[in-house]
C-alpha cells in the first residue's frame, strides 16, 4: 500500500512540474490589451495582471480607456530577463508583491511620486539606481526590500517619511543621502551589510523599528541643531564604532545606541541633559565617556551589560538616578563621585564600588585651595575662548547657579575675592 501510494504521488509531483505555476495571477475575467493583461479592481482605475511581451523598453501606459493604471499586481512582469528599462505609469498607487521580481537587467528606475503602497515589487531585480521623484512625501514599505544590487538612491528633500522595509537588505548600497526634511524613519536600512555612515538630519523626531539593525552601518554623524537623539535610532547597528553628536543635544532617547557591540567610546555634548533608558544598554566594548557637567537625569539600565566600562564619572549635577543603570556590568566597575551627592548615595544602596572626588571651591577656578583675582582672570580668558578648562574646573564655574558659564559669574568671584 505504501509503494503505491509513493508510486502515485511520484507521477503527481511529475505531472505537476510540467504545469509550473504561472507567472502573474491574471484569470479569466481578465482583459487583454496589447501585451498587457488588465482587470479592473473599481469603477475608476485599472491594474495590470501580466504582460506577455518581449520589449526591452517597457513603457506602462499612464491610462486605458480613459481609466488611470494605478496597480501592477503580483508577478506581472515576474522573471522577464528581457526589460532593460521601464516607465511607470505616472498615477500608480500600488506595486504588489514581486510584480518586477528577478528582472536581472533591469537596471534603474524612477518612482512616481503617486506610489503611496508596496510590497517588494523589486525583491531580486537588478536595480542598480533608483530615484524617487520630487514631490514624494512618504516612501512605502518594503519598496526596495532584497535590491541586492542597489548601490544608488536618489530621495528629495520633499520626502518626511521612510516606511518600514523600504531598504531591508540591500546589501551594495553603501551610502544613502537622507533628506532634509526627514521626520520620521521605520526601519528602513536593516541589514544593508554594506552601509558605512549615514548622517541623521536635525528634521527627524521620530524613530520606529530600528532603522540601522544589523546594518554595516560604522559611522553616524547628528546634524548641527538636532536637540535630541531619537529613541531606538541606532538600535543593535552593532558594527558602530565612530559617532559624532552637536553641543545642540540635550537629550539621549531610550535604546538610542542600545546593542552596538563595536562601539568603545563616545563624546557627549557639554548641553546634555538626559540620558533616556537602556541608552547604552549591552554596548559590550564601551570602554570611554565622559558624562558633562550638565547632565541632570540617567535613566535606568543606561548602562547595562556594559562589561568593559570599567570607572565613570558622575558629576553633582545628576539629580535623578534609575533602576539598574550599571547592573550586569562587572565586579571592577568604580564610580567617581562627590561626598554626598546623588549619585553617592546611589552607588551606597546598589553596592557600587566609589571613588571619592576631591571637593572643590565654587569659583577656585584654578584649583588652589583659594577664590582670588587670578580665578576671575581664568574664567574671563574661558569665556573669550583664550583658555580651555578641565571638567572639576567647570563644575566650579557657574558661580550664580544659574546654568552657564559668563560675565556675570566673574563678577561673582571678583565680589567673593574681595569680601
């Protein structure tokens, strides 16, 4: 029974390759025109199911019978090796699963900028360049997914959005221009291995899904201006060894360099303020950072599973610690503090190993035991850029509280100089 239940399923399987499965998903309520295959999904538009043509130079008419093509479905023009180039209709709204898929010579094309939904319509191709057209405001979804050999994007700065997907594993592209006005990002770049560095504009607030996961991505310069880091932003873009971030920025968002293993060391901006949650979480090589004078608040697990960070400074200024900042982070790991101040007390009740730092003057600006004249002349030189000032010796500068560093608190050290 079972040798003749083999027998009838070998000839199945045989009589079924010699009926592959069709290219494209037009049936038999579908239309033809010329070499295409048409249906039409509403009252107002068309879509094209297949085409059955052999042209090397594929236009898709913008309209049949007076409808606009706004649809190429799934594998209409899947495998056909013979299109080198192809326009798209100009008010095309959607571009459905592998509609272009292993079309291997074909090497560029422009995206309309009515295109608002896809679905890998390119996976496979030889696209090599692509540009979106000006007027775009939101690239969809997964447009560009598995473009193996996209080495070339051309986005203009109309564009505010970047949908999940929409660069996932395109692995020649190498470098990428974001716009200007960019506002939000999905995870677009995932896993585009070749992707060195990247430069995020001041225009984007908002971060979804990790946009440079597993990404080859080494190099991320913040743009002049931006104020805060987005979350997830750099979210397990783990070959990550270079960033460069503006004075401008006053906050780390949560999980912003969370998982980037390569990194050992970062500079952050004199301005910063807040280091959001799991900021640096699992970032195993981070041996170097210094937290500036500023930083008021270091949110929990911060700094969690930072196995090589071995001492950090914590300035005064902290006044808000979370759960677990250091936890998970080795028994070698001290924390440089002053006597009594919050971060002190938090390495008291988390049983972190503490080294003191020597209590300084307000205004000994020279670090002399004493406030006199020649404290105020420092400060001035400071302040006229003639001078530089090491971190305990700006932490005794802003003399009136009032958060930065001038003329007035001069005035204040000549006053105490004085007294």
């Amino acid at each position: 029974m079972k040798k003749f239940i083999s027998i009838i399923l070998s000839v199945t399987f045989a009589f079924a390759a010699c009926f592959p499965v069709a290219a494209s998903e037009h049936s038999q309520y579908d239309t033809q025109y010329g070499d295409f295959w048409i249906s039409y999904p509403n009252d107002y538009s068309v879509k094209i199911t297949d085409y059955t043509g052999d042209d090397t130079d594929v236009v898709i008419p913008d309209e049949i019978d007076g409808y606009p093509v706004t649809v190429i479905g799934k594998r209409a023009f899947w495998k056909n090796e013979n299109i080198r180039s192809l326009k798209l209709p100009s008010a095309i709204e959607k571009l459905e699963s592998e509609a272009f898929n292993k079309c291997t010579n074909l090497t560029e094309i422009i995206i309309p900028k009515s295109l608002i939904k896809s679905d890998s319509p390119f996976n496979g191709s030889g696209i090599i360049t692509a540009t979106i057209e000006d007027g775009t405001t939101k690239i969809p979804a997964n447009l560009f997914w598995g473009c193996k050999k996209l080495e070339n994007v051309s986005i203009p700065n109309t564009v505010t959005e970047i949908d999940d997907g929409a660069f996932t594993d395109c692995d020649s592209l190498r470098q990428i221009k974001l716009p200007d006005n960019l506002d939000t990002l999905f995870g677009a770049f995932s896993s585009c291995d070749n992707l060195e560095s990247v430069t995020i504009p001041k225009s984007l607030k908002k971060v979804v899904d990790s946009p440079f996961a597993w990404s080859g991505v080494k190099k991320v310069v913040f743009e002049d201006g931006m104020t805060t880091i987005p979350d997830e932003i750099f979210y397990c873009a783990d070959e990550l060894i270079e960033v460069s971030i503006p004075e401008t920025v006053t906050m780390l968002g949560s999980h912003s360099f969370a998982h980037c293993y390569a990194l050992e060391q970062i500079t952050l901006p004199k301005n910063l303020k807040e280091i959001g949650y799991a900021c640096f979480s699992n970032c195993s090589s981070l041996k170097s950072i210094v937290l500036p004078n500023t930083l008021e608040s270091i949110d929990g697990l911060a700094f969690d599973w930072c196995k090589s960070l071995r001492e950090l400074t914590v300035p005064a200024s902290v006044t808000s610690m979370g759960d677990g900042i250091f936890i998970n982070i080795g028994e070698d790991f001290v924390m440089s503090c002053y006597v009594g101040s919050v971060a002190y007390n938090y390495a008291l009740k988390n049983n972190i190993k503490i080294s003191r730092i020597k209590e300084y003057v307000l205004g000994d600006i020279n670090l002399d035991g004493t406030v006199n004249v020649s404290d105020a002349t420092l400060l001035q030189k400071y302040i006229a850029d003639i001078e530089t000032l090491a971190d305990e010796q700006t932490a005794v500068s802003d003399v009136n509280g009032d958060g930065t560093i001038n003329v007035y608190d001069v005035t204040g050290i000549q006053k105490i100089a004085v007294a």
